[in-house]
C-alpha cells in the first residue's frame, strides 16, 4: 500500500477503537500511535482532507469520512484535461460499466424503480418537443443515474459518478448533434426522438427481470446515439 492508504487504514482502526464515529484520537496521540512526527502526520492528513476523506473541525477534532464523490469527478476531469485519459476511453468505460450494471438492475428492480425510468422518459419526451437540450440532458443522465441506484453498488456509483461528469460537456453537444440530425433526416422536429425511444428498450427489459435483454439493450443504445451522431465505436 502507498503511504497514504496505509496511513487511512491505520486510521480507520484509530477511529472505530472507541466507537466515537470516525472521531480520531489528537494529533499527538495519533503521531505516538503510529510512530510518525507530527509534521509529517499533519502533512498526510492534509492530502486525506484535500481527498475528502479525513473532515477537521474547529474545536471538535478530526473525523474521518467516507470517499466523496467529488474527488472522483475532479480526478478523471483533470485526467481528460492533461491527455492521460481520452474522452473515447472513458466513454468505453461508462459502456462496460453499464452492460454490469443493467443486468444488476434487471434482477433488482421493483415496480416503483420502473415507474422512476420511464418518468425520465417521459421527460426527455417532453423536453424533445420543447427542442430544450438542458432539460433533455438532465433527464438522460437521472435516467442512467437510476440504473445505477437501482444496481446499488457504491463502487460502481462512485466510478459512472467520476466518468459522467467529465464527459458531461461532450455528452451535451452530443444530444444536440443528434437532435439536429434526427431533425434533417424526418423533415421536421419529431415528437419522440429515436434516441429517447431507445430508453424504452432498457427499461422494458428491467421491468420484465431479464438481464440478457437489458444487456442487449444498452448495446443497441450506444449504437444508436453512434449512428445517429456519425461516431464509430474505438
């Protein structure tokens, strides 16, 4: 383990000792404890803090937290800005993310889940007719969101919640893309767009508990946005 993690295990077990919820012991026990300065102490605790995963309080001590999401979306957004993650490769990644994660949800769901995802349906229904690109994304993404609620994997969750926001710009220009194209092809702006109907596929299959369906259907929903955008696949 690199130091920072062997530190936060390390505190992890400081922190439960007494059941005093996440509440560490003072700097100068902690350094005593684990046999380190309290320079050094100081300056792990502050890339854990910077990490979202040790909280300090005025007057009340240090905490350590569970992981926030957050740290994930900067990490892969700074990771697309600095050329060491292409935007295709995390793209593929959300894709095989979600072929797991659909097939978990279509063996987890109860009636209301379903009800959930075909209201974000109908929201991008709605958002199509009024050609409100904003209002289209959002319920994309809670639509997606939901598939991943519904599988309630934290692993998983934390990872699409990285991915999705450093591809959030790219995804938006991609809908009006699509819409523009959709659009040329029929003449006219359509009342459902074929890729808002696509949804349906996903989550008529969960609402029929059959996995291999879902797993189908996400494949044929990146096909679509693929073929409709004029991307291929990497």
């Amino acid at each position: 383990m690199d130091s920072e993690t062997e530190l936060l295990v390390n505190l992890l077990t400081q922190a439960t000792m007494d059941g005093t919820s996440g509440r560490l012991p003072t700097e100068r026990e902690l350094g005593a404890s684990l046999g380190v300065s309290r320079g050094a102490l100081r300056e792990r605790l502050a890339t854990l803090e910077a990490m979202g995963m040790v909280r300090r309080r005025q007057g009340s001590g240090t905490y350590v937290e569970a992981p926030d999401p957050a740290f994930a979306r900067l990490y892969f957004s700074l990771a697309v800005r600095f050329g060491q993650i292409s935007t295709a490769e995390l793209e593929r990644a959300r894709e095989m993310l979600e072929l797991a994660v659909v097939r978990s949800a279509a063996e987890r769901a109860t009636a209301q889940d379903v009800g959930g995802l075909r209201a974000q349906i109908d929201e991008m229904y709605a958002a199509s007719s009024a050609n409100d690109v904003e209002r289209g994304d959002n319920a994309d993404y809670e639509f997606h969101r939901l598939l991943y609620r519904i599988a309630d994997n934290p692993v998983l969750d934390l990872l699409t919640d990285g991915l999705s926001a450093a591809l959030r710009g790219l995804l938006h220009n991609r809908r009006r893309t699509a819409w523009e194209a959709e659009d040329l092809r029929v003449g006219s702006t359509p009342r459902r767009r074929e890729t808002d109907v696509i949804h349906e596929e996903i989550a008529d299959a969960i609402a029929a508990s059959d996995p291999d369906a879902a797993m189908v259907a996400v494949k044929r929903h990146y096909e679509v946005w693929r073929r409709v955008t004029g991307e291929t696949a990497d």
